[in-house]
C-alpha cells in the first residue's frame, strides 16, 4: 500500500507517512444511497451498514478531529506506516 511505501521511503527523513481510514460518513455523494431523500430514513444498505458499526450510527467530520490531531502532533512521534480506521468499529466486526 502506498501510505506503508511512503513510509518506508521517508523514514530516515524525518519524515512521517501515516494516514486515516474512515468508514461511513453521510455526505452528499453518498446520501442518496443510505438515507431516504424524502423520509430521512435508513435506506435498507444504511440499516445494513449500521447493523454492523458497533458504534451504531455514522460518522460525522468532527469524528476525523482527533484522529488528525494525533497524526500532526509530537504524539504520534514514533509511528509511520500506520492506517488509522475511524469507523465507529466497522473494520472490527462489520462485513457488508
């Protein structure tokens, strides 16, 4: 994968190459597939997809902060190479 590639080529840089993984957020590419234009309602992929988020809803972009915020800072000092889901648990126990 190119985000572990990155990192490997970088690494004696200095230079940190990680990345993040979301799951399901609702956005206006999307919308159209898990919810009901009219009702607002789950769509049957939208009832599969949660079923299966242990979390049991979608993302919103305020889910992706701290995840960002970790990657950037002197935190995450020692990692590179690493894909970091933010799926509400999705990669865990879900297979749609």
């Amino acid at each position: 994968n190119f985000t572990r590639w990155l990192a490997a080529h970088f690494g004696r840089t200095g230079v940190r190459v990680n990345a993040m993984a979301p799951g399901f957020f609702l956005t206006d590419q999307n919308r159209f597939l898990l919810t009901d234009e009219q009702t607002g309602a789950l769509t049957a992929r939208g009832h599969q997809i949660i079923s299966q988020t242990p979390m049991g809803r979608f993302g919103e972009v305020e889910d992706l902060t701290g995840t960002l915020l970790f990657l950037l800072s002197d935190l995450s000092a020692f990692m590179t190479g690493a894909i970091v889901p933010v799926d509400g648990g999705f990669t865990a126990f879900g297979r749609v």
